[in-house]
C-alpha cells in the first residue's frame, strides 16, 4: 500500500499571544499547523484572520514560504501516513475549511491546556489541539493525551513524527 506524508510546521512568531505563550511554557514553538500537500503548503491551522488583528481567529490557510521570510523560528516534521489515512485527513480537512465560517479559536482551551484543564468546546480548536485532533481523528496517530490538552511541541515528540528541517 503507498504512503503518503503528512506535514506538521511548528513555529513561533513575534505576536504578543506568541510572546506570552513562550514566556508563560518556555516552548520553543508555540504554533502548529498542518499540511497536506508538501513542504511549501499551504498549511492549516487556527490562528488570527487578518495579521495585524489578534481577532476575528479561526480555521485559516497558511502559506509556510510567507513564514520563512519572516526569520521567525521554526521546524517542519514530517509523518508517514496511509492512503486510507491520507484521503481521510484530506476529506476531514476540506470538509472543515468549506465551512470555515462556523470554526472559532478556542481562546479558553488554549488557557484551559496551559493549566491542564482540557476545555473542550464544539466548532473551537486552539491550534495544537486542531492538528491533534486531526491526526487522531483520521487515525493517523495515536496520542498519549487529550487533543484538548496538546501543545505545538508536543506533536513532535509523536510516535512516526520526524524532523525535516
């Protein structure tokens, strides 16, 4: 059966909620996003809508070449998947982004993961728990916790993820 690969960026950006994460966990990376179609994307995830807004925040596209300008930090991994879990994520993925309107940043889950108090609410995703819960959701990976309570570096530390660049 062919594999396909799925990528998981993690960055970390100058924001003030990005600032404030780090300083709060000491995390090298305080995003994650996820991409289906190769290294230079586009990639998914719940973030800001309009860059220099902190809200409206929600399902968003991505574009990691746009990133890389920026000189931010960050670290592609890459996962192994099968065609079955492949067309999966890419349905589930669709699926969400047609309705992106109805997805909302889980501004609480994300506080609720830094206290490990998973809050879990319907059509809100903080980042991490969104690529989390994909994966898992999809059947690619199986966590060792509650999507609700994963940070971006913690999706490194995955069983099948690895480093790219």
């Amino acid at each position: 059966m062919a594999e396909r690969t799925v990528y998981i960026l993690l960055t970390r950006s100058g924001t003030w909620f990005s600032r404030l994460i780090h300083l709060a966990t000491q995390d090298s990376y305080t995003h994650a996003s996820i991409g289906l179609d190769g290294p230079d994307g586009p990639f998914y995830s719940f973030a800001r809508k309009h860059p220099h807004l902190a809200l409206p925040a929600g399902l968003v596209e991505e574009t990691p070449a746009a990133k890389r300008g920026l000189k931010m930090p960050c670290r592609l991994y890459e996962l192994k998947v099968s065609e079955d879990v492949y067309r999966r994520l890419r349905r589930r993925l669709a699926c969400m982004y047609g309705q992106r309107e109805r997805y909302h940043y889980n501004l609480l889950g994300a506080l609720g993961c830094f206290i490990n108090l998973p809050l879990r609410r319907r059509h809100h995703f903080f980042c991490s728990q969104f690529v989390a819960g994909l994966l898992e959701e999809c059947g690619a990976v199986t966590l060792d916790k509650s999507p609700d309570l994963t940070r971006p570096t913690d999706l490194c530390r995955v069983g099948g993820v690895r480093a790219v660049a």
